[in-house]
C-alpha cells in the first residue's frame, strides 16, 4: 500500500514538473507570437490595407444593393442622374467627411475607432444629403428608398419648419445607418480578430516545434503532433498572456 501511494505521489511530482515546463515553453512561444504580431501590425501597412479592402467590398455591394432598390422603386423616387451610385466616390467622400482625405490615417485605426469616424461622417451627410448622395445612400442603404429620396428632397427645398412626415423618415433613415455601422464594427473587428488568432497559433505552433527540434534527439511523429497541439493551445491563449503582461506592466508604472 505504501509503494502504491509512494507511486502516486511521485507521478503527481512528475506531472506537475512537465505541466510547469510545459506551460513555461506556451507562455514564451505565445508572448514571443504576439511581440512579433504587434510589431508586424503598428509598422507595416497590413491592418490598413486588409481594411481597405474590406470596406471596398463593403461599398460596392452595398452601392450595387442601393442601385437595384432604386431603379425598382421607379424614376419618380430616385432621379437616374442620380444613378447608379459610384461606391468608388462615396468611400472617398467618407474618407474626406472623416479624417480630411487622409486615407492612410483613416484606415489605421482600430475597426472601433473607424466606425466611430465613419458614425460623425454619416451624421454630416444626413446634414447635407443633397451635397453627399452618394456616401448617405450607401450607409443607409436597405432603408425604403423613399424616405432616403424625402430627406434628400427636404434639405434641397430649404424648407426648415417642422415636418413630420420628413422627421420621421429622417429618424428611419438615421436608425438604418446606426444598424449598418453596428454590423460594420461586429462583421470587420470579428474577422480581424480572427486573422489575428490564426496567424498567432501559427506563430506559436512554429516556435514550439522548433523548440522541440532543437532539444529532442528522437523527433518522429507523435513528436510533431505533440508540438502542433501544444502550439495550438499556446497561441489560443496568448492574446491572454499578452493582456497578463499589459496588466502587469501598467501595475508596475502605477
């Protein structure tokens, strides 16, 4: 009863060595992946880029949608000079309306920061809806097409007495631009933090195996899988580690 209690202690001693090692060698691959992600992400121009892209594609199926709406709801709703919108000028005109043209600043930013910017952008072409068609039509774009066309044709007549009728087309209109950024923030920060995610579980499945290959003499392939699995858990958990580090960086400044 002794040597099996003595054979349990021991193993228990054992493990909780390997786990601590092993938890050491995921700590550091995984801080190393995010270092290396973060230098990566403030200095070269892949989130700007990546953004970019993203809101073009945002734009021009959104211009396309708005387009078709428009042509459906008949000439007397939408004027076809009007027609069809050019995602191309209304993306420019955001930029313009946002950050003063400066596209790279723009696209910069964290999806939160530019979907904040593009919220104070929208509120200038609902001020302005006659001057920034374009960029108004895109963003509310799965709103009726008539209340886009009244407030449009309210801001045209000069007219400033109250309206009802303008007044709440306005609001609707407002409410499916608000709708339409929120599913910009959800849908661009998801799949950013996704691609963030993959590339640091590669990063840290990398460092494993070569930590592995440098310090294991028999390397097969129970051993590579060993490695794949203890990099795919380390770099699932190093956005954690990361914020560990940050929060304790910040205790030690305070």
């Amino acid at each position: 009863m002794t040597e099996i209690l003595q054979g349990i202690s021991d193993g228990i001693k054992g493990l909780s060595s390997t786990a601590l090692t092993y938890a050491g060698v995921l700590a550091i691959a995984g801080t190393l992946a995010m270092a290396i992600l973060q230098v990566i992400k403030e200095l070269t121009p892949i989130r700007r880029g990546y953004q970019r892209r993203w809101l073009e594609r945002w734009f021009r199926v959104r211009a396309e949608n708005f387009t078709v709406d428009a042509v459906n709801a008949g000439p007397s709703v939408v004027s076809s000079a009007r027609l069809p919108l050019d995602s191309e000028k209304a993306q420019s005109t955001l930029v313009e309306l946002a950050t003063g043209g400066e596209a790279n600043a723009f696209y910069d930013l964290a999806a939160e920061q530019v979907v904040a910017q593009m919220n104070a952008a929208a509120q200038i072409a609902l001020e302005y809806p006659h001057t920034h068609f374009q960029l108004l039509a895109v963003l509310s774009q799965g709103a009726d097409v008539k209340d886009v066309n009244q407030v449009v044709v309210r801001a045209e007549s000069g007219i400033r007495e109250p309206d009802p009728i303008a007044l709440d087309a306005r609001n609707r209109v407002g409410h499916r631009i608000q709708r339409n950024l929120d599913g910009i923030q959800i849908a661009l920060g998801s799949r950013w933090k996704l691609w963030m995610q993959s590339a640091a579980i590669t990063l840290t499945v990398l460092f494993v195996e070569l930590a592995i290959v440098t310090n294991v003499k028999d390397y097969n392939f129970a051993t590579l899988l060993v490695g794949v699995v203890l990099g795919i858990v380390g770099g699932y958990l190093a956005p954690v580690t990361r914020d560990l580090v940050a929060a304790l960086q910040s205790l030690r400044k305070g």
